[in-house]
C-alpha cells in the first residue's frame, strides 16, 4: 500500500507517512525538524479517489491530488461515507482480505517495526520528562550511596564497640572511635572500665621469690561490668622493670570464684602474688583494662 503525506503545522515540513506509522500511537508523531508533536491524521495532505464500484480496485483506479487539510477538521475529504465505506469494505485484487482488517491487523505489529521508520519519529510525549527523569535517576543514587555509607559507618562502629581488642591493635582505628563517640556523646569501654577503682591496696613481701598485692575493686559505673584484667607494672628508681597482666581467676579470692561480673558499688576483694622480689621495686602501678 502506498505512503500517505502529511504535514508539520509549524514548519511546514512535508512527510511520507505509512499506514502503521496512522495506526500506532493514534496518529501522534514527532517532527524531526522542529521537534513539533502533531496528529499526522488531522494534517494529512487531502487525497481525492475516484471508485468504480464494478470492479476490484487497483493502483489505476485511484487518482491522487495533494492540498493542505485544515488542522482538526477530517470532514474536508471529497469522498462520501458510502465511498468511503465501500472503499474500506472493498478487497484488494488477488487478495482474500478487505482493507479494514488489513488495518487492524497492523494494531498488533511488533515494537520492532517502529525502527524502519526512517523519516518521521513517533510523538513519545517524555521530551519534557526526561531531563527532569535523569535528575531523579541522579538524585536516586545519591540518596542510596549516602545511606549505604550510613550503614556501613553503624556497622563498623559496632563491630568496634563488641570487639575492644581491635582499638588495642590498631590505634588509627582507636583514634577514629574516640573521637566518634565524643561527637556522639557515648562512653568507650576504656571509659567505662576506667570508672573502676582500687581501694585499700596492700603490697607485701611473701619471700624472697613473691610479692602479694591485695585490695578491692569498686565499680563506679551505672552498670555492671565483666570483671577487668589487673595490669600492674613495677618500677625501680623510676626505671619500669616489668609488666604483668593479671586475670580475674588469678586475683579473684576463693570467696568470689565463679564470679564473671562486678555490679554497681559493690567491692570485690583481690589478691595475687607476683614473681619478683620486692626488695629489688621501690614503686608499681595498677591499672584496670577491660578484658
């Protein structure tokens, strides 16, 4: 079947249009030229066909002439509803098929056939959309990024506060949780473990070999707290000689075996022996870490 023409009502622009291109989309198209959307059906260039309702139409029955329709308005075809009827009802030579189901077979043609369409695009009516789509796309991107960022920043974060013994072993790491939770307001578990004090401490020689250290924990903090490692370190004129760690079921007494927490404001008596000769320190420290 031959192409139709229509015509761009701002630039004028005069197209060859297909059957299929009338059929989809309703007639909407795109003018390449001046990206104006218009119905290709209302601004069909006007086609004057003469019938003989005796015979099968061919190519020769129709004599085709070319003037500007006026948009909006179809009913300037000099060709009567019986005409046209007839023409639509009429079957092409050699053909089993009239031309209305011809035409309605087109509805379902493939997305695929649109790409043949060299010369005229359909109207898409997303020209407008899509600049504002691509920012929405970007906007989606950034939102998500910021909260993956977000989650992970959580997550380390609590791997750090369960995990205490990576602060010991990577001080950047260290650096970058204390400062955290300074901004956030929260108490490290150094901090926490800090808020235990030693009281009515005690150094005695045992013998020549040991020294006994003996006293009480108290916990200051709201909560309880695992029982903490004792580190004490022993100086000789000012020089630090050596450091021992101390565990709590070393310093725990036979009263308290068992125990794995210190409450509130309660004191927990310790004592434990070190092998070193107390005659060769003159000072220690005890310090509470958490375990």
């Amino acid at each position: 079947m031959s192409d139709k023409q229509t015509r761009c009502p701002n630039c004028l622009t005069l197209y060859k249009v297909s059957v299929m291109q009338l059929t989809i989309a309703e007639g909407m198209v795109c003018c390449p030229k001046c990206s104006t959307e218009f119905n290709a059906l209302l601004n069909l260039v006007q086609i004057s066909i003469n019938l003989d309702q005796d015979s099968p139409l061919t190519a020769k029955d129709a004599q085709v002439s070319f003037n500007q329709l006026p948009t909006g308005d179809l009913s300037q075809f000099n060709i009567g509803h019986e005409a046209i009827t007839e023409f639509f009802n009429r079957k092409i030579q050699n053909s089993n098929i009239d031309l209305r189901t011809y035409l309605n077979t087109l509805k379902f043609v493939e997305d695929s056939a649109l790409n043949v369409f060299p010369s005229l695009h359909l109207a898409t009516h997303h020209n407008h959309k899509s600049h504002q789509h691509l920012q929405k796309t970007r906007l989606y991107y950034v939102m998500w990024t910021l909260i993956n960022i977000a989650l992970v920043s959580i997550l380390s974060f609590q791997i750090l506060w369960f995990n205490p013994n990576l602060l010991d072993r990577y001080p950047i790491l260290n650096s970058i949780f204390t400062q955290t939770c300074s901004v956030l307001r929260c108490e490290t578990i150094d901090q926490r473990y800090k808020q235990i004090q030693i009281k009515n401490l005690q150094v005695k020689a045992l013998n020549n070999q040991e020294t006994e250290f003996s006293g009480q924990l108290l916990n200051q903090f709201s909560k309880s707290l695992e029982l903490p490692l004792i580190k004490a370190t022993v100086y000789k004129e000012n020089t630090k000689i050596k450091t021992f760690i101390v565990s709590p079921q070393d310093y725990l007494v036979n009263s308290l075996a068992g125990i794995k927490r210190i409450p509130q404001n309660s004191p927990y008596a310790f004592k434990f022996e070190l092998s070193i000769q107390k005659n060769s320190i003159d000072s220690w420290k005890l310090e509470i870490i958490h375990p």
